[in-house]
C-alpha cells in the first residue's frame, strides 16, 4: 500500500467546499480548494436573502471566504480544472489544468484601476447577464481570492491595464499551466448548474423580455444587482405591479427527464416573493405550483406568514403557457383552476428553475472513475451519504442530490470527517504552523507610533492628497513616524514596515488605507513578525469610506481622511497587548444518545482516533432506527443496525453506557466534565466536546378512531406489520399530516409521505389487489424520492388531495370503519370502507430535550426541537462552543440525512479535538471585580453565556466563550466591564478626535 | 455661521459585520455621498454605549449614526435589539437635554447595501443641515429640560 498523504483536494468552491476546507485545514491537514471560476462563494455569492431567516447571504458568507483565502493552510487554485487522476485512497496523484486568469496573482491588490480605465463593455454573468463587467474584471466585488481576471475572449489587447497597472501585475502572455497535486482524499462539491428555461419554449425566456428565472430575479432583489436592488422590468425600466412566479420549472418533468424535484424551489420562490412585498408593499405576488414542499425545520411557518402576513398568493396549477402582449410587453398566463380556464396578466414573471447536475459531471466522472446516478449527478448509497462509488473520494452538497444550503454545509463539515478518518495518521504532517519571534514587552514604554499611508495607486492617490495627510499626521502627539507607499499591502511594503519598526522602535502601528476587513489580518502578521503584539495595530479607513466615495471632492476628502487617520491615532495611543492564552483540550468526546446519528457520529469521531464516550438512555443501542425494516432503494436497514452496533461494540474507543443519563454538565469547550447516572451509579468523564443526538419519537394520535379501533394504525404500526408478513386488507387508506401541519404543531415531519408512499409500494408488491388511497396535503416526496411517488402513482395508489377545512371522517359503521373524503376535482364527499387506517403522524421531540437544555444551556425552537446556532452556515453547531446537534433532534429527517448530520457534527467536532490546545481571543471583555456590584445585567445579555458569577457573587468572565461583541459593556450600570481593543476610552478618543477633540477638552 | 455654509459633522458607530462592510461596499461600487461622516467600527452594535453617544453631542457631534444588523442578522445573534432599545431611550434623553432626537439615528445595513448605506448618509446630512449645528456645536450646553 503507498504511503498516506496528509493533504486533500477539494473541488468546487461554493458554500459548501469552502465549509469543507475550513473544517479539513483547522483539524491539521493541507487543503487544495480548486474552483473553475476566477473565485470562490459559488451560488450563494448570487444569492441576495437566504429563507428561512431572510438573513443576507452575502454577510454571512464573506466572513467565511474571507477566512478560507486567508488560511495558511488552504491553497486557492481557481480558473482550474482535474485532467487526470492516478493513485488509490489514501495516495492520489491529480493533474490540474489551470487556466491563466493573465493577472499576476501575488501582485494584483485587487484595487479595480484597470477595470475602471478598461474600454469593453461585456454582459456580467454574475448578474446573470443583467448588467455589464469590463474586459479585465472581478466575479463580484468582495471576491475571494482579490485578483483581477482578463477574459481574453474580449479583451481587444489594447494594453490600457498594463499602463495604468502600478502594480505591474498585467502578465498578458502567460498561458496555461499544469500543476501536480498528491493528496490523500479527495472531496467533490462543484455544486448544481440551474435549468436552462429555454428549454421549456412555453414560456417564453429568451423571446420576452419579462420573463426572468428565479436566479436573475434574486440578482434584480439585491441591493448590488443590476438596478440598485429596486425591482423593475427589463423591458421599459417600469416597476410592475403583479409578478407571478412559476414553480417546478425543469423539475417533476418527465418530458424533459427531469423527473425528480429540485427541493428548494418552493421555498426559494417563496422568499423571494416575500422580499418583493418588502420591497414594494403594493406588489401583488401570485406562485404557481403543485405541491408546496415546505418540509424543512420551521419552513412551513415560513410559508404560513408569506400567506397571512405577507399576502402571497398560492394557486395550485400548472401553467400551461405564457404569451405577451406585445403593446405593453405584459404577459397572459395561461391556467386551469376549479373553474375552469383561465388567463391571467401579469407585469412579470419569474420562472422558478431547478436544479441540473454540473455541467461537466460527465467528465468529472470519467476522469475521476466515480459513477453517476441516472440523472449525472453523483451517486451514494442511503448509507453511506458521502461516499462516492470510488473509495477516498468523498462528497457534499448539491452534487449528490439538489439540496439547500444547511443540507451542504452540514455534508461539508461530514465529508471533512470521512476524510479524516482515513488520513487521520497523517494530521499535521503538511501543514505549517508559523513560529514567531518573541513579542517585546512595550508596557512601560510611551507610545511611539508609526503611520503608513496608502497611495493604493491612485484609488486612494488620485483623490486625497496623500504628502499632505502624511505631513499633516507627523504634527500629532506621540506620532514619530510618517511615510507613504504605492501599495502599503504589498510584499515589499511588509519588509519596510517591519524594518521601520524595529528602526524607530516603534510600538503602535497605524496602518490608512483600505478596509480592516480583508487586511487586518495580514498587517496584523507583519507587526507581530516585528515582534509586537497584534493588538497594538490600527487600521484608518481612508479608500472604501473616504476617496472612493468622495471622488469628485479632493480637498473634502483629504480634510476627512486626516480626521480619520487622527481619530485612529487617538486610539492607538491607548493600545495595549492583549494576551491570546491557551486552554488544553481534552481530546475525548461524548456523545449523547445511541440511536443511528449518535452511533454514526461516536464512530466517525473513533475513526480518527479520539476516544468517545457514547451514552444511551435505554437498555440498548439503535433508537429510532429499530423500527425501520426497509427503506426504498437501500440495503436492509435490520442488518446494518446489527452490523454498526458490532463496530461500535469492537471499536475500543468507544465506551457506550446503557441504561444511562446526564446528571450534571459543567466546564467549557476543551474542558466539559459530565456526571451520568448508569444505571443508578455515578460516574464522572471528562471531554472536550458534546454531540446531541438525543433523537426524536413518534406521536400517538389522539383522533381518527386511534386507540379506539385497532384497525387504526400509525406508519411504523403497518410497517412492523409488513416486515413480519402479517399484513391482511384488500382496502388500506392512509391519511398524512396526522398531528403536522396544524396549529398545534405547524411545522411538516418531513418524513411521513415518503414513508407512506414506501409502505403504499410495499403493500403493492405483497399484495398486488390491494387498493391504497392515500389523503394528503402536499406529496412532499423532494429530490429523487420524487420517483417513488411517479411509481406509486402508475402502480395504481390514489393519491386525493384534502386542506383543514375538509379534513376526512372517519367513523365506525356497523363494526366497519368508513372514511369519507371530500374529492376536490368532482366536487363530492366520497365514502371509503378500509379495512386498515393507516395513520402519517408527526413526529415529535424528545419529552426530555427541556430539561436536557437546560443542563447543556443550549435552545429548543418553540417546536420543542433543539435550535441550531445559525440556521444555514452553522446547522450542526450550538452558539455555545464545543457543543454539536445532530439527527432527530434538530428535525424530522430521513436516516440518509441524520448519517449526514451526524458525520457534520463529527466534523465540527473534530476541528476542536484535533487541536492540543486553543488560542483564545484577545479582544474580549473583561470585569473590574472591585467594580461589579454583582447586579447579574451581564449574565443574562451575554448571548454566549460566557459570564457567571464566583463563590463571592461577583460576574466573572469566561474567557474561551466570550466572542467580543461588547454588549455587555454598553450595559454595566457600574461600568465595570472593559471590552478589550474597544474600551470605553479607546472607543471615545476615537470619536471625539475624529471631531477635532480630546476626551479632556 | 449661515445655514447654506454649514457643513454637519457625523459620527457614525458602525457594525463590523453588516454595517461597516456595507459602507465600504459603498465605496467598491463608487457611490458618492457627503463628506460629511466619520466612521468608528464596533464589533457589534449593541456595543454602542449611551456615553459614546452623549460624549459625542457634547463634543460637538451634529449628528450621531448608529448602525447594525438587520434583525435577525446580528453576528452575535441579539447585539442589534439591544441597541434598539438604547436608542429609544437615548433619543428621549436627548429630548430632556433640548437636542432634536432626528440628530440620533440607528439604522440597519447589511454587507450588501452599498447603496442604502448611502442614501443614509445622504438623508442623515441633508436633515440635519435643516436643522442647523446642534446647539452644543456652537459652544452651547446641555440644557435640560425641566
Ligand atoms: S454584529 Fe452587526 S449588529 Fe451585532
């Protein structure tokens, strides 16, 4: 066997290869993150809202981009793609074909001087061909990496950007490169490509201008689209009053071979709807659709307030065509409702697309030796969610099935796991830990401050006279040192300032010029290789929030940027080191409850070696997962179960606990000590993380006749049925949404149509005469479970459709039980005689989960369902850290999704445990012991809950769990709170003095 | 100082996460708007201090922005409601001390809103040029209500 490579390539730099790569590089291994494209973000970079939060996609992704370009373990490759691969899992050797971007890419400061001098014109794709880009451009503007691109297709080589390029960064000549890449594993997340709707003419794209897909539309909605974020029409500019959104388009359609559904269509058209009526109350918003699949955590509520709140108008129908009028470029749709046909005009329309595999799947595939599934996108087992057919080539994402963006980045964090369990011997062995010089102890020195103005070419030169600001700083206190510079970010730059530190002794740096944002972190290095500490720097912002907005008043603008540039001294003068201290980690962790997400996670987390302790409330392993005795298109879930509890058994890392609970938790990340109960004896362990995977059960209904007749059943009643072969009816009827979808329980349980539609199939083959009908809301059979529906339906199920206000009766007759179901299509209640009632009921959370909550101090959602720390980019995470959900207890899912879930929460977990230590953050809060009165303000605001009070009564800061955010600060009625880097004085002398004061004036 | 010379000064305590790089998305896409503000950067802005605020009137601040998260958005899941109801409350006191509380402002900025951000300032300066320098910019004092 080759020897094992401690390095990963990952494919596709969306949301969730990017997640993929942070996880990988945090936990000790190499990461090459490969993108086609000039950039990372993917998708998401497009997108303006996320649902169901209506949070900016932009604001919480760029923090992440942001952090995987600055990684010094994640290597960017983009304009890149894999030709070739040899070796085995474990050892791979890739060839990469990177395409010249013709841009130096250590150069380019990203500073846009030579797309704003550039001549051509070229339709920008990123807004999806709504707006123009230059010849010489970047993807989008908070690109990650920073670098400018030729798109030599329409670059006319006039040679303007090499003139105006101070940078010198213009490499026209450079061509194709080969590069070699050895890797251990592999992970593919390049993602979806969209529907193209030409190919369904019916409706126009392409021929009318007011057609749009949904993935244009969301570029319309954000406020650095094509029009500012205001919503108009492409043919005249006018802001329509009646948009229709039309669901399903190259989705759950057989003629185009697009038979499954795309999973986030509903939902996506739904926010954007919404955000529409946030923009325009007045707009008359109208989605067309079959079925709402709403069945995501709290989507449901979501789709409730678009209808209640936001008056979003739902119309169950296909629209058959679209057509224009030509005199006012309205459109006519075309429809059926009960009434009959119907044509509506609209100002807009929105066509909701779906999803495709990648466009070179075929070829990733081929090249690689993976195996598709019938519809190219990639193929994995309902056990095995990221494994690909190829050992050592993982997945995530979009790739393996369409799903939303918590669905990725949960896989992404699993398939980091995946890997490190089979590199896991080699962590550490390619990464770089830089060592730095010792800091110098500058506490007793008077500052002595130097400055460094950015020309940044003329982004900021061409405006604000820069020797007069330079001259004008040398005039303020304690400030001994004053140059200017071309480019301050550049390397050359670097190697100056350190040597002026160490020249001057200085030992406050104040850096104007761009946004602390994307270069704090890299000025923050070079001071610190100058042997000071990070916190003794200072960024004045004097491009993004002064010349560039202030072009056409030079003299203004220089008068701002040196108030700017002396509010920053003000605060540099205060500065003081701040200590990073270290906290051990113990590298074991617990994880609670035994059923699959749990035993999942315990032996993911074994796999790399860390030690785990599983705890199980009954007197045996496998939860939930004993009651499922086949699943469509899986192996038998019976065996696997035996299988997994015999590792589990073997793996002698693992200690399980039967018959046990938590007693008490206290401690903090890397430091968690838990008493449990086994089986009436104490025990304490010691670990440094938590996983949740306390599950979730099934409902007992209370209506129905269930528990008065025992013909009434629930799902997992006639499945156990099925699987012993005691199954006797000529007539089932089965009725969904028992105890979902109400307005007790609002939200859907995900998983009951799928499970009837299984049980419908299987009762189809054992006894073929049978007659099944099956009462529903919605079929919100999603992603490729959409097939098993189409063949439920050939094979003869009836599907009929009911709403709350005609729920079916049930009744007992004459020792027979009747059903009566209004039938929406022939307008009539119609009676069925079953010998079985079947019974879809929700799924509901753990009796326990309160009191569990409490003990972690973590949420519940109103649901009872624990409540992840942010819905789309941290789904497998607690805010409080060192804490992981997975499984039933986020949400109803199927067990493809809890493995899923519980590989993420193993992979975040991992990036903990594999580190001997943690650095805590220096800018955090710290309290004045003779200050704090003990009131308990601060206590209860701290959203992190990283304050406590001693023995004494006294708040007491938490240092691990503080985040820095400062709002308990702003609170303290004593003032005894300091925020550390922004303190009270520091925060003041910078504003003031940006007023032309001192705090003592 | 006669109104149509006069040139208000801002201080704006913005956001790290949404607010500050929403400005500076500003900048990126080269929308230009007064001169007139002066940014300090907060992690958060619940980490907004009524003092900060005071300190900056009686310096001679005519204006003071705050600006955080949409709801819902803040990086530290609640920062932005507590400066809400800072705000309210401030604006009141502002009231007692005889400053117009339209000088007080708090608004939400999301990293994509570039173009909000500066019909902010904008809107902000064009207001307060209304109004005239703030009572205590001209070497007034606080003058509390009774
Ligand atoms: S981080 Fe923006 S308001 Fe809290």
């Amino acid at each position: 066997m080759l020897k094992k490579i401690g390095a990963v390539l990952v494919v596709g730099g969306g949301v969730a290869g990017v997640q993929t790569s942070l996880d990988l590089a945090e936990s000790g291994f190499k990461v090459y993150l490969l993108d086609e494209t000039s950039s990372i973000g993917g998708v998401m970079a497009q997108l303006d809202k996320t649902f169901p939060t209506n949070d900016c996609s932009m604001c919480i992704l760029a923090p992440k981009l942001v952090g995987a370009g600055r990684h010094p373990n994640i290597q960017l490759i983009t304009n890149a793609e894999i030709k070739k691969l040899q070796g085995e899992a474990g050892n791979f050797e890739v060839t990469v074909a990177k395409k010249s971007g013709y841009v130096n890419e250590e150069k380019c400061t990203g500073c846009g001087i030579c797309a704003q001098k550039c001549p051509i014109e070229v339709i920008d794709e990123y807004n999806e061909g709504l707006g123009v880009r230059k010849a010489i451009y970047l993807k989008y503007p908070q690109a990650v990496p920073l670098v400018y691109t030729i798109d030599r297709e329409r670059c006319i080589g006039c040679g303007t950007c090499r003139e105006v390029c101070k940078a010198d960064a213009i490499e026209i000549g450079s061509e194709k490169e080969t590069v070699i890449l050895n890797v251990g594993s592999i992970v593919l997340a390049p993602g979806f490509d969209e529907f193209d709707p030409n190919l369904k003419s019916e409706y126009g794209y392409g021929r009318f201008s007011n057609v749009l897909s949904s993935i244009e539309f969301e570029r319309i909605l954000n406020a650095s689209g094509p029009y500012g974020g205001i919503i108009l029409r492409p043919s005249d500019g006018e802001i329509p009053r009646k948009i229709a959104f039309i669901q399903c388009v190259g989705s759950r359609d057989a003629k185009i071979g697009n038979n499954y559904c795309s999973s986030t269509c509903c939902m996506y058209a739904i926010k954007e709807a919404v955000i529409a009526k946030e923009h325009n109350p007045q707009l008359q918003c109208t989605i067309f659709f079959i079925d709402a699949r709403a069945y995501g955590k709290e989507f449901d509520a979501y789709y409730d307030r678009a209808e209640g709140e936001y008056d979003v108008r739902f119309v169950r129908s296909r629209v058959s065509r679209i057509e224009e009028r030509p005199s006012s470029s309205n459109l006519i749709a075309k429809y059926v409702n009960d009434k009959g046909p119907v044509n509506e005009e609209f100002d807009l329309v929105v066509l909701s697309v779906g999803m495709n595999p990648p466009k070179h799947a075929e070829d990733l595939a081929r090249v690689l030796g993976i195996e598709l599934n019938e519809y190219d996108f990639c193929s994995t087992q309902t056990f095995s969610p990221l494994e690909t057919s190829k050992p050592g080539i993982y997945v995530c994402g979009a790739f393996s099935s369409p799903k939303n963006i918590q669905e990725s980045v949960a896989q992404a964090s699993g398939a980091a796991a995946k890997v490190a369990g089979l590199i896991s011997q080699e962590k550490g062995t390619l990464t770089t830990v830089k060592e730095y010089p010792p800091e110098r102890e500058v506490s007793d020195e008077a500052p002595r401050i130097g400055v460094f103005v950015c020309r940044c070419g003329i982004n900021i030169g061409g405006v604000i006279n820069v020797p007069e600001v330079v001259e004008y700083v040398r005039t303020l206190p304690d400030v001994v040192y004053a140059e200017e510079n071309l480019y301050t970010c550049s390397q050359d730059a670097q190697k100056r300032i350190l040597e002026t530190i160490e020249e001057h002794n200085l030992n406050r740096v104040v850096v104007a010029s761009c946004t602390p944002r994307t270069h704090e972190p890299l000025f923050r290095e070079t001071v610190r290789d100058a042997r000071l500490n990070i916190y003794l720097f200072e960024m004045a912002n004097i491009r993004d929030q002064c010349s560039w907005v202030h072009m056409h008043e030079p003299q203004k603008a220089t008068e701002k940027a040196k108030d700017l540039v002396r509010a920053t001294i003000a605060k540099a003068r205060l500065l003081k080191p701040l200590p990073k201290p270290l906290i051990n980690v113990t590298p074991v962790g617990l994880v609670i409850g035994g059923g699959l997400s749990g035993m999942t996670a315990a032996l993911d987390l074994a796999k790399q070696g860390f030690e785990v302790h599983l705890v199980e409330r009954e007197k045996e392993l496998g939860g939930n997962l004993r009651h499922i005795h086949y699943i469509l298109g899986s192996e038998d879930p019976q065996q696997r179960l035996t299988s997994t509890i015999k590792e589990i058994s073997e793996n002698e890392k693992i200690h399980v606990y039967l018959n046990t609970e938590l007693v008490d938790v206290t401690g903090y990340v890397g430091n968690f000590r838990t008493t449990l109960n086994c089986n009436g004896e104490r025990k304490e362990i010691e670990h440094g993380i938590a996983i949740v995977a306390t599950g979730a059960h099934e409902n007992k209904p209370t209506e129905y006749l269930y528990g008065v007749d025992e013909r009434v059943v629930t799902q997992r009643e006639l499945e156990e049925k099925l699987a012993k072969g005691d199954f006797e009816a000529r007539t089932v009827v089965m009725i969904q949404c028992v105890g979902s979808r109400n307005d007790e329980r609002p939200n859907c349980s995900r998983i009951c149509c799928a499970q009837a539609i299984k049980n419908a199939l299987k009762i189809k083959e054992v006894s073929p005469k049978t007659d099944v009908y099956i009462l529903y809301k919605d079929i919100r059979t999603y992603g490729f479970k959409e097939d098993f529906y189409r063949e439920a339906a050939n094979k003869g199920v009836l599907f009929i459709r009911y709403d709350n206000e005609n729920k079916p009766k049930v009744t007992q007759e004459n020792g027979n039980l009747n059903v009566l179901v209004w039938e929406p299509v022939i307008e009539t209640s119609i009676p069925i005689e079953p010998d079985l009632l079947v019974l879809s009921v929700a799924t509901i959370p753990n009796p326990d989960n309160k009191r569990m909550a409490q003990m972690l101090k973590v949420p519940l959602t109103e649901d009872g369902f624990f409540l992840e720390a942010h819905v789309k980019l941290r789904p497998v995470d607690f805010a409080t850290e060192g804490i992981f959900l997975c499984g039933l207890a986020h949400s109803p899912m199927f067990v493809e999704e809890s493995i899923s879930q519980a590989c993420g929460a193993a992979g975040r977990a991992m990036t903990i445990l594999s580190k001997e230590t943690l650095e805590v953050e220096g800018a955090i809060a710290s309290i004045d012991e003779n200050l704090c009165v003990g009131c308990g303000l601060c206590v209860s605001l701290c959203p992190y809950r990283a304050i406590e009070k001693d023995e004494k009564g006294t708040a007491r800061v938490i240092d691990v769990l503080c985040k820095g955010c400062g709002t308990c600060g702003a609170s303290c009625p004593k003032r005894a709170i300091m925020i550390r880097y922004f303190t009270d004085e520091q925060i003041l002398a910078q504003g003031l003095a940006a007023l032309g004061r001192t705090p003592h004036d | 100082m006669t109104k149509s010379a006069f040139k208000p000064k801002i201080v704006g305590f913005l956001c790290n996460w949404c607010s500050y790089a929403g400005a500076d998305l500003a900048g990126v896409s080269r929308i230009q708007y007064p001169p007139t503000l002066r940014i300090v950067r907060v992690m958060c802005s619940g980490r907004v201090d009524p003092v900060f605020v005071l300190e900056a009137f009686r310096s001679g601040a005519d204006g003071v922005l705050v600006a955080g998260c949409h709801p819902g958005d803040c990086h530290y899941l609640s920062g932005n409601y507590k400066a809400q109801r800072r705000i309210l409350m401030l604006k009141k006191v502002l009231e007692q001390l005889g400053l117009e509380p339209e000088r007080l402002r708090l608004e939400w900025v999301s990293a994509s809103e570039g173009d909000r951000f500066a019909t902010i300032v904008k809107d902000m300066t064009e207001e307060i040029t209304k109004l005239g320098p703030s009572p205590l910019s001209v070497g007034g004092h606080f003058n509390v209500k009774k």
